[in-house]
C-alpha cells in the first residue's frame, strides 16, 4: 500500500494542530495549571467548541464527497484489495476472503451517514 493514500489523515492532524494554536487547551490538564493554578478554568468558550466541531465537519462532508465515485460504490475500492490481504484472522478470514464482504461495508457505509 502506498504511503500516499494516508497524506489526507497527516492533513487533517496538521490542521487540528494548528486550529489548537488559537484554543485555549492548556485551561483544563496541562502543566500550565499544574504550576499556576490561578489560569485553571472549569468551562471552555463555545466558539472553541463549535470551530472543531465545524473544521471536523468539512473534513467528513468532503470526504464523503470524495467517496461518492463509481470505484467506491460498484467496485467497492479500497476495501476490496484491503480484505482480502486479512484473509489470515482466525475467525474472520475466510468471510474477508469471498467477494461480498466489501460491499456489505460500502453499504453499512452508506447507510450510518
């Protein structure tokens, strides 16, 4: 599997990094009120809250978009080259193995959004 197909995962980190440079996250359990307890707040800003919630939501709603491709719905891709490469687990392999388990999860997918 090539290393690429996980940059859009690194992508996401960086931006929840960066969206943390502008929170207050050292309010609660940091070493920060460890050593000053006077800074230790018991509630967080609602705008905090609601710019994760909102940055969370266009990373899932585009990549919802990204999944919405003839690849991913009829051939089941990735998880038709995934599966099969677990076909060793004890219980599981031999369901991993056959055809039909990839779009069983295209369709379980599709359906919890």
């Amino acid at each position: 599997m090539d290393a690429t197909n996980y940059l859009n995962h690194y992508y996401l980190v960086i931006l929840l990094s960066f969206l943390l440079i502008f929170l207050p996250a050292n309010k609660k359990y940091s070493v920060d009120v460890w050593r000053k307890p006077q800074i230790k707040l018991d509630k967080v800003p609602a705008w905090t809250i609601y710019i994760i919630i909102f940055q969370l939501s266009c990373v899932y709603f585009f990549a919802g978009l990204a999944k919405l491709n003839f690849d991913w719905i009829f051939n089941a891709m990735p998880m038709s080259i995934w599966l099969p490469e677990r076909s060793n687990y004890p219980i599981l392999g031999y369901f991993f193995n056959s055809n039909q388990p990839p779009f069983y999860s295209v369709i379980l997918v599709h359906f919890t959004i």
